[in-house]
C-alpha cells in the first residue's frame, strides 16, 4: 500500500523514508507524484493543522487520481513546531510562518538565540512537537502527536536536519538535533515517535502485512 506525505518538503520525506521501508509502506510525497499543493493552515494546535492538510490535501489527490492508475492510498499529513518557554510558547504553530514566509531558519535561529541571550539555563525550556493525521481509503481519520524536550543552545551548532535542529540542544546528548545522524534522529525525534505510532496504528486498521 502506498502512503502519500502531504508535503512539498522534501527533507520531511527523506527522514520518514526508512520506517516506512521497515514496515513493509511505500511512502511517496507530492513531488513524486508530480503534484504540487499547499494546503491551507489556520488551525489553533498542531493537530487542527495536520488533519486540515491531510483533509484538503486527500480531496486534491481524489480530484488528480480521477484520471490516473492510483488507488488504495493512504495521506498522511504532520504539523510539528518548536515551543519555547521562555518565549512565551513561540514559535508554536506559527514555527514555519516565523517572522515571515519567506525567512529562512538561518535567520530564524539567530533572531531566537538573540531573544535568548539572557535566559538562563534552567529557563531554556523548549520542546518540539508534532501531530500526524491519516486519511484512509475509506475516509477513516487517525491522529497521533508526539513531543520531545529539550533546550535552546547559546548557538547554532550542527549542519544535519533542518529548521529549528541546530537551536535545539538534548542535554543528555550534548548535542543539537543538527549533530544527530539520520537513524538517531528517528529513534528519538517528535516526528519519528509520532510517526512510529501512526504506523503501529495504520498496522491495526489495515493490516497490509497480512
């Protein structure tokens, strides 16, 4: 069975690629489709988003697959961000929005380690979140979330990952989520833990394995 991320990101597809291939799921995202589509997203919680863009993301697939040889799908849709403590909750659910479209994380980051510059390190609270909805065949909807704590590093440290990684410190680690390798990422990331459970969920509802 094919399951399809409703993503443009590439670098999302790329990390979710090999717990779908050891769960027996081929996991395709837009592009591989020839498809591209932002779906809106004005949701108050991560899990309003995922499940908007799995929604309007599914009925674009519905309309695309009208004329094509593709059935039996499952779309899958995930809004993760970053929650600082100190920050009051932000960037929250606005994480990709932050300070506008078109800012690049570069310039994202340094913004948060200078707003941090002052805050202690007990205070440097922060944690990634991620929410993941499903849209069955059959229109069933699934959801899963998943969080992961950590701190706001001093600097940016790491070139792996993407986004908000290289900010955010695990303690336990001495390292940003920039300086995790792919595998270790998964292990222990908001998005791998998330998706994780949306597998052994999918496994339940539609045993493909059987």
């Amino acid at each position: 069975m094919i399951c399809i991320l409703a993503t443009n990101n590439p670098n999302k597809a790329r990390e979710l690629r090999a717990l779908f291939a050891l769960s027996g799921l081929e996991l395709k995202c837009l592009e591989d489709l020839g498809l591209s589509y932002t779906p809106w997203e004005d949701g108050l919680t991560f899990e309003e988003n995922a499940m908007q863009k799995a929604v309007e993301t599914a009925n674009y697939i519905r309309r695309y697959t009208l004329q094509s040889e593709l059935s039996d799908y499952i779309v899958l849709a995930d809004d993760s961000g970053l929650v600082i403590d100190a920050l009051d909750g932000k960037p929250g659910v606005d994480s990709s929005l932050f300070l506008g479209v078109d800012t690049t994380y570069e310039v994202r980051n340094a913004y948060i380690i200078e707003q941090m510059k002052d805050v202690p390190e007990e205070k440097r609270t922060a944690r990634f979140v991620c929410a993941v909805a499903c849209i069955l065949p059959d229109g069933e909807r699934i959801s899963t979330s998943a969080t992961m704590e950590g701190r706001i590093a001093y600097t940016p440290t790491g070139v792996k990952g993407f986004g908000y990684d290289p900010v955010f410190l695990l303690p336990e680690e001495n390292r940003t989520m920039a300086q995790l390798t792919l595998e270790e990422k998964n292990a222990i990331s908001h998005r791998g833990k998330a998706m994780m459970h949306m597998l052994q969920t999918l496994e339940v509802a539609c045993p493909w394995k059987s």
